[in-house]
C-alpha cells in the first residue's frame, strides 16, 4: 500500500496511470501533477470508480520550489517523472529535500542544446545515497526494457556478451500523413541529431540517418531501420562483461523521412528562437503545437510494435547468439487503456519499475539504471502486466 506521484499526464503518464489503478494492492493513492491541471481531472474522472484514490494537482515541475511544496502536501513514496527531459533535474532536486524515490523514462536534456547524456544524472548519486533514497532512471522500454533484457542475457545465457544491436520497429499505422508516437518535441530533437554507436571503448559517430538496414522482424515482416544515438548505449556499455559493440536502430518508413527532411530544410526543427512579429518563437516548438497529440493516436493507430534485443557472445567457451523481443499491438493497447502501443510499451515498464521499488525489491539508495538491478522481477512482471517476451536463440543477425 503505497502512495505515488505522477508528474505529467501525457501519452506515457496516461498508461502508466491506467496501469497503477489497475495495481491497487501496490498503488493505493496516486497524485496525477501536470502543467495542465484539466487534463489531470479528465482522466481521473476517466478512471473514477476504482480502488486506487486519485487526486490531481497543476504543477509547473521547472519549478523545484513549488515541487518541493506539493511533495510535502502529498507525501508521496515516490516521484514518477513522465512529463519530458527538461525537468528531470528539478524533479531530483525535489526529491533529495523531501527524502522521496524517483523514477523516470528518459534522460536529462537542456531546452536550448538536443543533446542528451546521463552524467548531469549519474551527478547525483552520492547525494541520494547520503540522503537514502533510490532514483531508477530511464524506465521505459527503450531505455528500460532493453535494460532488463540485457541484464537477463548477461544473468542468464551469457559469460560475456560482445555484441548488441537493439532494434525498435514500429510498424503501426494512425492514418496521418505525419505524426510522432511520443512527444514530438523530444522525438524529433532525438532523430535528427547525428548517430552514434559505441565500439571497441570508444563513441563512433554519423550523419543522421546514414547508416540503413533492412530486417526482417517477427510478426511485422521486413522494414527499413536507420542507425540513432540512444541513451542506453551509454550505461550498457559500463554495465555489459566483455561487450565490443553496442548499436541502436530504429525503424522510419520513406514517408516519415520525406517529411522530416522537408521540415528540418524550411527550419522548422530549429531549436534556436526565432522573432516573428516581435515575439520569440522556437520553431519546433510551434512545429509541435500544429503537429498531432501523440496521446491523441490511440483510437487511430493499428498494426504492431517489435522492440528488442539480438546479444552475440561467448556461454561455456562457446559461441552463441540470443533475440529477446516483444510485440505488441496499437489496437490490442488501445481497446484495453485508450492508448497506442509507444505509449503502452514506456508506461508498463515505469509501472513494473516503481512497484518493485515500492516493495523493495528494485530499492537500494543511490541513482541507478535498471540494468544494475536483478532482472527475473521485472521479465515475471512484464509477462504479467501486458508486455510478454519472446525468446529466439537462433536469430538472423543485422550485418
Ligand atoms: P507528452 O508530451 O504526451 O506528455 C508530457 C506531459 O508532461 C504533458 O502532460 C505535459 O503537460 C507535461 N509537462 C511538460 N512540461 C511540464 C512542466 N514544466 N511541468 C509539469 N508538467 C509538464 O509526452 P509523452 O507522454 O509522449 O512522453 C513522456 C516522457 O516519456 C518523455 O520524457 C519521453 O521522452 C519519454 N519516453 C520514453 C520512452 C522510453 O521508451 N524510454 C519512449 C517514449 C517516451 P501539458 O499537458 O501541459 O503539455
């Protein structure tokens, strides 16, 4: 019996919630705090009914002070942060006054530069050690599942693992001729930047989209998937034995990248201000504004999700390779929660992460990611709340 406070309320905020009144044994008060308080209300009266107590709150959480406050109003267990990079230091501030856990999806990102690391994160470490409190960062799937996946091979299949590639296919549909599936902001600051991959104890970087595979992915057939920079290849490469290579991809189909590519020409993923008619204006900020909600896709998206993990590496003196992966269906997600399967797939995980923390058992004071913790809870709980793994040990490898 815990309480948690939930910051944003968002695509990802939306599942995660859904999922914790779902989970009332474990989550039997829950504070939805976000920077509109209406939304907040609209999906608590969504879910009245429940054993879970609701309440809301409007909160601006760049604001350390009034976080600060609302904490200690509430006094929550833990702080679940699933509104966007940019408060990720606020919201630990908060928590280190208020001795309270965190928990977030996404690593620390500065408004005015796109780029995103861990070390602002990994910074606080000693001080919620001193101060006794667990921060689990990066809890969604990827990262956060890729984690878990990642942990679980090294625990269980592997002495020493030499080669990742993380693969993220989306292959749903909502029938827009460009949309993001999570916030478009930080999702296209994410794919326009330069790729990078980590080999052999050092960064190798790309151009943008320059590197392409094609692969054939279970239940979703062959896409396109273009080499990304993504934050989990920063703590894996300190946390995998042995490891020589770590790559992400993801996939895009032609029409996303015609748009992308389009918009990035005439400037508008610009993150610099801009003056029109005497007001500064950011122009993937206003991209944004005109672009779809992402929580919006829900009830238009169909088709499935393929996200994992292909490990290469070396059990018992011999060679051996290891495909973890999930599926999961826009329409199955959208029928049981009102959301799509991107949302779906960050917000269980952040779910599962808190609860384990909750119990105990994911709970050790300092600022962690989720590779670090013992795995088996969370593969058993993905199984049990919506996400179930496969496992493939003779996979085609990406070249
Ligand atoms: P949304 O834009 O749908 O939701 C963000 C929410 O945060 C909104 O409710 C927004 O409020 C709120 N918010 C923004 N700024 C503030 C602020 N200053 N104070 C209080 N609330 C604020 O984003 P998503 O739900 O798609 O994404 C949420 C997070 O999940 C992001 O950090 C994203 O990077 C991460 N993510 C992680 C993934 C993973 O696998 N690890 C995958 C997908 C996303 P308002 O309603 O007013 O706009």
């Amino acid at each position: 019996m815990a309480k948690a406070m939930i910051i944003g309320c968002g695509g990802v905020a939306s599942v995660a919630i859904h999922k914790c009144c779902q989970n009332s044994g474990v989550f039997s008060e829950i504070m939805i705090a976000s920077r509109t308080k209406s939304k907040c209300d609209a999906l608590k009266e969504k879910l009245a009914g429940g054993e879970t107590i609701i309440h809301t709150a409007r909160v601006d959480a760049d604001n350390t002070d009034e976080l600060i406050a609302l904490i200690e109003q509430f006094k929550p267990d833990i702080v679940i942060n699933l509104a966007l990079p940019y408060q990720d230091l606020t919201i630990m501030d908060a928590c280190l006054a208020t001795k309270t856990h965190y928990l977030d999806t996404a690593n620390y990102e500065p408004t005015d530069t796109a780029k995103f690391e861990y070390s602002w994160q990994w910074d606080y470490r000693e001080r919620f050690e001193e101060a006794g409190i667990t921060a689990i960062l990066g809890c969604g799937f990827d990262p956060g599942v890729t984690g878990v996946f990642s942990a679980y091979a090294q625990k269980r299949h592997f002495d020493e693992i030499h080669f990742l590639d993380i693969l993220d296919a989306n292959a749903g549909d909502h029938g827009y001729p460009f949309a993001t599936n999570f916030n478009p902001e930080i999702n296209i600051r994410e794919v326009s930047a330069k790729g990078s991959y980590w080999e052999n104890g050092q960064w190798v970087h790309t151009e943008p989209m320059e590197i392409k595979r094609v692969y054939d992915f279970p239940r979703i057939g062959e896409k396109d998937m273009y080499l990304l920079h993504h934050e989990e290849l920063e703590s894996l490469a300190l946390n995998l034995n042995g490891i020589k290579r770590i790559r992400f991809f993801m996939t895009f189909g032609q029409n996303y990248l015609t748009h992308l590519k389009c918009l990035e020409n005439v400037g508008m993923t610009s993150i610099e201000p801009i003056d029109y008619n005497g007001m500064p204006i950011v122009p993937l900020q206003f991209l944004k504004a005109v672009l779809p909600d992402p929580a919006s896709l829900g009830p238009r998206t169909k088709g499935k999700t393929n996200i994992g993990c292909i490990f290469q590496g070396v059990k018992d003196g011999k060679e051996k390779t290891y495909y973890l992966y999930n599926v999961c269906d826009h329409e199955e997600c959208c029928k049981e929660v009102g959301s799509q399967a991107i949302s779906y797939t960050t917000g269980v995980p952040a779910m599962i992460g808190t609860m384990l923390l909750l119990q105990g058992v994911w709970k050790k004071p300092g600022v962690y990611n989720v590779e670090e913790f013992d795995p088996d809870p969370f593969m058993a709980a993905l199984n049990e709340w919506g996400l179930p793994w496969v496992e493939d040990f003779n996979p085609a490898l990406v070249d």
